[in-house]
C-alpha cells in the first residue's frame, strides 16, 4: 500500500469513499482556493466552477470546513503519491533525488496553485487541529519517502552518514523554501526551470557534504 494512502484513507474517514460527484466538487474547490485563497473561498464559487447548484454542497460535506479539509487532503494525497511513485521508477539514490525534485517540480502553474494554496492552510493548521493534523500525516508521508532515499544513499556510500530522519527534515526545509522565494517571482513562469535544478544540486550538495 502506498503510503499516501493514508491520507486518502482519512478523507474516508470522514464519510464514505468519495463519489464521482464529490470528487468533481473537490477538483472545482481546490481551484477556487487557488484563485482565491482559503480565507476567500465560498461555497457559491465552488458551485459556480462545478457547474452545480450551491444547495447541493452541504449535502456532500455538511460544512465549508469539512470541504476543505477534504480538498487539502485530496491534493496532499495526490503530491506524495506522485513522489513516492517517481523514487520507484527508478534506481539508485541520486537517480532517485532528481526523480523525485522532478516530480515536486510539476510545473510553473501547477506549483503555483499548489504553494499559494499550502501557504494559506500552514496558517490555519497553526490555529487549527483538524488542518494541523492533515499537515502532519503529509509532511510524515513525504519525510518518510526522503529518508527512504537518504538511507539508500548512505548504504551506496553517495551521501554522508548521519540521521537520515533528520537529513529528511533538512531537505524538505529546502525544498519548500525554495518555492517561498520562487512563488514571489514576477517572472515565476521563466524562473520554474531554473529553480528547480537549483533545488537539485542543493539537495545533492547537502546530502554529499563530507563523502
């Protein structure tokens, strides 16, 4: 089982599994709260982009929360899937690192949409257990799928020795403040490529130090 599962298993969790329907809502939410932001996002926008009536929502998830979180953990499930897919596919720790930036790196609008969107929910995670939860389960999941790779690399004598839940901690740091200063770009479009290599060679260079 892979271990994004676990989130999707928590969107279960909070009712049955998601009907083709819901996960239309969800998709239209998780646009609307890029467009808009978490705090801006109203069940009448996401209506409006599902093509539904706004009656219909509160059927499907009781409250504008609850749609939310379950749009977080929609999309949350779907990153750490794709990284944890993209180690698989091939061999080799450092293969694996380029594999698996490349696969954080999707794309200038997709990432965008993505940061603008994780960036609001870290502030409600900080005020709010329920969101604080879903954060945790992902940044586990995806330090999890790291440190996996990290300690391949130590085993094949690429990348230095040490805690590799720790270097895990370093690299997703990395990574994410990478797309902190990448986000505020004007010219984020042309800057994506860049970036990302950048990203590349700094978590390389890290976990390389001292071989």
């Amino acid at each position: 089982m892979a271990q994004s599962d676990t989130l999707i298993q928590a969107s279960d969790r909070d009712g049955e599994e998601l009907a083709p329907k819901q996960a239309h809502l969800i998709r239209s939410a998780y646009k609307v709260m890029g467009e808009k932001g978490l705090s801006h996002l109203s069940l009448q926008d996401v209506a409006d982009e599902a093509g539904v009536s706004k009656a219909i929502l509160p059927y499907y998830f009781d409250s504008k929360e609850n749609l939310t979180l379950l749009a977080m953990r929609w999309v949350l499930a779907r990153v750490a899937q794709r990284i944890n897919e993209a180690i698989n596919e091939v061999e080799g720790a450092e293969e694996k690192v380029s594999a698996m930036v490349d696969a954080i790196f999707v794309s200038p609008e997709s990432n965008r949409r993505f940061y603008l969107v994780f960036f609001d929910f870290l502030g409600y995670a900080a005020r709010n257990d329920k969101f604080a939860d879903v954060g945790a389960t992902f940044h586990e999941i995806c330090n999890g799928l790291y440190a996996e790779v990290i300690r391949l690399g130590q085993q094949e004598g690429v990348f230095r020795k040490g805690d590799a839940s720790e270097a895990a901690t370093v690299v997703r740091a990395l990574v994410d403040g990478l797309f902190t200063q990448w986000i505020q770009d004007k010219s984020w479009k042309k800057s994506h490529a860049e970036c990302r290599e950048v990203c590349k060679r700094s978590v390389l260079t890290y976990l390389k130090a001292g071989v």
